[in-house]
C-alpha cells in the first residue's frame, strides 16, 4: 500500500466520527475515504453525500467493499463484533477508544487481530498534538533534567446536565452514553493515562485514589488519583460534574512535568505551554490538546510500512483502560 491507494473505510458515523474522524481522513493525502457504514439510514445518507464516500449498511455489505484498512468509530458496545470482523478480512485497524467495554473482549479483539497478522490501533488522539510531541521529546532529550512529577488535569462538564442548557430543560442522552461507558476516568481518564505512560516510559502504579460524587450517582463523577511511575510522582485528576448544569462553564485543561532542572507547563484555555529552567521562561508552541490530523497522518505513515512507534496499539489501549477501571473501582469504593 502506498500513497492515495490506502483506501479506508469508517463503521460509525456519529458525533465523533463526523466532527473528528472523516474530516482527517479527508484531509490526509495519504489515505482515501472509500466507505461509510451506518446503520441509521438517514446519517448514513448525509455522510456519504458530504464525504463523496460509498454508503454501506451493514458489515455484509461492507465485505464487498475494496479496502486497505478500517477504522471503528461505532458504539463502544459494538467494538469487540467490528473488530474482529476486520480481522476475518484481513484488514489493519485504528478503533475509538476503548478497545471494548470490559476486559475479556478487549483480549479478545487483541488477539483476533494478532492470529491475523494484522495490526491493531486505538484512537488516543491526545499523542498527537504538536504540543504533546514536544513533551515526548523534551523529556527524551533530558530538557528538565529526570522527571520527578506529572500533573495532569482536565476538570469539564461533559457536554453538559440539560439538553437545553439555557432552559435547564431535557436530559443530554450524549452525557448519558459517554457515562453509561463508565465514568470521567474510563471515558476520558484513559487519555491521560495513556500520556503518562508514553511520556515517562513506564508503566502506573496507582497508589492513592479520591472518588467525589457531584451528582449523586453510583460511580463518582470527579476522580483524584496518585500513582508511581518509576519514581516519578503522577497525579491525574478528572472531572464531567464540572459546572455541568451551568448554561456556560469554563473547563480547565493543564499539564505539569516537573523536573529536577525544569518545568513544563502547559494550560489550555490560558493557550500557553512553556519551559520554565535556569535560565527563565521559554516560550514554546501552543496547540489544541487533541490532533485528529496528526494520528491519521501517522497511521497513513504506518499503513504505508513506516514505524509506528507514536501510534498506541491494542495492547496500550487494554493497560490504559484496565488502569482507569481499576481506578474507578477503588474511586467508587
């Protein structure tokens, strides 16, 4: 495979897909958008139109497509069933995190993918932005001397309590999915977690965990949790009750590396990411936290027989997700 010849196909066309997953694969030279699969008709329509991809209904259908590689972006629920669908075809794959929703699937869909020979990929879209990067390679290059603490911390509302959120009105069924999936830490800890593996090069040790119930509901809804990484100290701290019945709310994004001859900091809404060392404040690039762009770029790059090595696997997404489930637990305890 090589060039505009890797032809990709979608399973899912919801939110995500729609605002984060087709745009990159469209903008990417690399890789042509040659199906869409979904199973709600009138979506199915809408993308193929806006996209120019052919319109599929159903994985038998799909079959029939020519494709190099799939991506999944379906319901959680169905991940495991796509997944290994793919592998029967042979077919690479970068999936939505989580892999699944409990454990057994994921090693299941790992290893329906490794007996295929094929590789398996999960969409940890926070390694590939540009700011992300540099932290990677700052702290390889020994920038703030050996790492001692890492700070990571995203406090929101999770779209919001109300499907009106000026009229306090309606429930927001969005919210509700993301959370029947499992909590702040299982939806969206699992980035961070991600981060601090691939940043420190080893693996979390929890070592503390606070769970907060906002809301009043079974799983805390704003989770602190320390763990070790090798020595270093790791604090992740994450939040969806946040200003979640306001009709407006300011989130708070930030990353902290603290070493033992610098600091790297990196604050979202204050759109500043600096080096902070002996001799003073550098400023450094500021981008979004999250690069739908760049993960496709690398998986267009991987596809094409390039290393991989920025692109999480199977296996990174099943620690990830078996850490922040872990979490959760001792959280809801």
């Amino acid at each position: 495979m090589s060039g505009s010849s890797i032809k990709v196909g979608v399973v899912g066309c919801g939110a995500v897909a729609q605002y984060g997953h087709l745009p990159a694969i469209l903008a990417e030279p690399g890789l042509e958008l040659a199906a869409v699969c979904e199973v709600d008709p009138d979506r199915l329509a809408q993308v193929a139109a806006s996209t120019g991809a052919r319109p599929y209904r159903s994985l038998d259908e799909l079959a029939a497509a020519d494709l190099d590689a799939l991506v999944i972006t379906s319901p959680a629920p169905l991940h495991e069933e796509h997944i290994t669908w793919a592998a029967g075809q042979g077919l690479p794959v970068l999936c939505e995190k989580p892999l699944t929703l409990d454990e057994a699937g994921s090693v299941r869909a790992i290893e329906a993918m490794e007996e295929a020979g094929r590789p398996l990929y999960v969409g940890f879209t926070y390694r590939f932005a540009p700011a992300a990067l540099d932290i990677h390679r700052l702290i390889r290059e020994g920038a703030i001397g050996e790492p001692r603490a890492l700070r990571l911390i995203y406090l929101w509302d999770l779209h919001g309590a109300y499907a009106d959120r000026e009229q306090h009105t309606g429930v927001n069924e969005r919210r509700e999915g993301r959370i029947a999936e499992g909590g702040p830490m299982i939806d969206c800890g699992v980035h961070q977690l991600d981060l601090a593996r691939w940043w420190l090069g080893g693996e979390p040790v929890p070592t503390s965990v606070v769970g907060i119930s906002v809301e009043g509901r079974t799983v805390p809804d704003h989770i602190v949790a320390h763990l070790d990484v090798d020595g270093c100290q790791v604090m992740v701290e994450i939040s969806i009750g946040y200003g979640h019945t306001a009709p407006r709310t300011l989130p708070s994004y930030s990353y902290e590396v603290i070493g033992s001859e610098g600091v790297l900091r990196y604050r979202r809404e204050e759109r500043e990411f600096v080096a902070i060392g002996r001799d003073g404040i550098r400023e450094l690039a500021w981008s979004p936290e999250k690069s739908f762009d760049g993960m496709y770029a690398a998986f267009a790059r991987a596809l094409a027989g390039d290393p991989a090595d920025s692109l999480p696997t199977g296996r990174d997404g099943l620690i990830a997700t078996q850490l922040a489930t872990a979490i959760t637990q001792r959280a809801a305890r």
